[in-house]
C-alpha cells in the first residue's frame, strides 16, 4: 500500500518536473522568436 502511494507520488513529481520543462522551453522557443523577429525587423 505505501509503495503504491510513493510510486504514484513519484510519478506526480516527474509530471510537475516534465510541466516545469515544457514551460521553460516554451518560454525559451517564445524568447528566441521574439529576438528573431525583432532582429528581422
């Protein structure tokens, strides 16, 4: 029983930290675009 809950509290963890990445590659691709368009311009 408490390795199911620590197994699903890992697995919530490894979401959060996979949602963390993605917004920060968002957030990265987002920035470099702006440069490029602004430096197009």
């Amino acid at each position: 029983m408490a390795d199911r809950a620590s197994r699903r509290m890992r697995k919530a963890r490894h979401m959060r930290t996979l949602c963390c990445i993605l917004k920060l590659n968002l957030m990265l691709r987002q920035e470099s675009i702006h440069e490029a368009s602004v430096n197009f311009s």
